[in-house]
C-alpha cells in the first residue's frame, strides 16, 4: 500500500515592506510504508528583506511519518530542533531555525532553509504542513528576524 503525503505550500508575505516567498517541497508524493520522504523548506528572499535570524516550522501526522534526520541547507546557519528524534515525532512538529553568521551579511536570495527526512509509517493519506509565527498561537511558527529587529511573518 501506498502512503500518499500532500505538501501544503507555505506563503510568505511581510507584514512590512516588500515580500519574501517560503515553500515546501518533497522528493516522493506516494511513498510506500518504509519508504524515505524529504520535505525541503525553500526561500526567495529579496535584498531588502535580508534576515538575520529564522525560525522554521513543520506539523506531520506521527502516526503515518517520522522524522529521521535535520540537515543543514545553504540559507546562513542551521539551527536543529535540539529536542531528540523521539521527543519530536512524539510531538509531530519540527522547531528548527537559521542564522547569519556573527559579523557576516544577512541572508537574501533564492536559498533552501532546511531540508528533513521522514519514513512513511502507515498507508493513507497525511500532510507535512508549516505555520506562520503568532504569539500566542504559534510561538514556533517561520518568521524571519530583520536585523535590528522587524519581523517578516509568513501567512498560510
């Protein structure tokens, strides 16, 4: 049997000027059970939308995927979910995050975030999907850090 994964798009608009697009992708739609899955995060960052910081998120079903492996990507310094694998697919969300390095350029372009790998548990139909950052709902949630500070939020 098959285990059909659906990816859902994450937009990324600014709550101020300009825009930056964030997007998710994955290498295999219809996965047996057993079969690896590699959800990756994608940006297009414009220059005067240059983040500092990142904080990346992901959802998934735990009873259908786990995840196996956090890799770094060429979007500034990856940060892992520092939580063990166990604990992470006990909680089906991924907090992972970016950051330029001390004293460097911020980062803009067309960039991969992060790239994540999961083993299709079961058959049937799931989601890897991602959030925007809110304060109350969403602590966790992608949002990239301007330097000095302003937010670009993403919105879903």
């Amino acid at each position: 049997m098959r285990l059909y994964t659906a990816v859902i798009l994450g937009l990324l608009a600014a709550c101020i000027a300009g825009a930056a697009d964030v997007t998710l992708s994955v290498d295999n739609a219809t996965p047996n059970v057993n079969d690896s899955i590699t959800v990756t995060i994608h940006a297009n960052i414009p220059a005067g939308e240059a983040f500092a910081a990142a904080n990346q998120y992901l959802a998934f079903d735990s009873t259908k995927l786990e995840l196996t492996a956090q890799n770094a990507a060429n979007a500034g310094t990856f940060v892992a979910d520092s939580r063990g694998l166990a604990t992470i697919n006990a909680s089906g969300e991924v907090h992972a995050g970016a950051y330029a390095e001390p004293g460097g350029s911020p980062v803009a372009g067309t960039v991969v975030m992060g790239v994540f790998t999961f083993k299709a548990l079961a058959a049937g139909t799931t989601q890897v999907r991602t959030a925007a950052y809110a304060v109350v709902t969403a602590p966790f949630g992608n949002v990239l850090y301007r330097p000095g500070g302003a937010l670009v939020v993403p919105t879903t």
